[in-house]
C-alpha cells in the first residue's frame, strides 16, 4: 500500500522511506530525498507563496 502510494502520487519519501527504497533498489537515501525535494520544488513553481518579511527588533 505505501508503495502504492508512492508511485501514484499520493504520499512523499520520507527519510525511513528513503532508507528502505535505497536498500531495495541499491540507491543512497540521499539521492530518493533529492528526488523528492526536486519534485516538491516543481510543484511551488508559479505558485505564489504570500510571507511578510520578517523584521529585525530594534
């Protein structure tokens, strides 16, 4: 089911996941956890994400 999930879009890759996606597949956690930043970043792309800016206490 997590698996499942996984490929159909509806869960991320945590870093346990990570671990056990690199054991199975011979990959580093490090390189599931770029891909899953990577794809995350894709999907803010022209999105506009309202912040204030965080001002200094004088």
């Amino acid at each position: 089911q997590t698996l499942n999930n996984l490929v159909n879009g509806k869960a991320g890759i945590s870093p346990e996941m990570a671990v056990r996606l690199s054991k199975a597949f011979g990959s580093t956690p490090e390189t599931w956890l770029r891909m899953q930043m990577t794809y995350d970043l894709a999907q803010l792309k022209g999105r506009e994400i309202n912040v204030k800016r965080f001002k200094r206490a004088s």
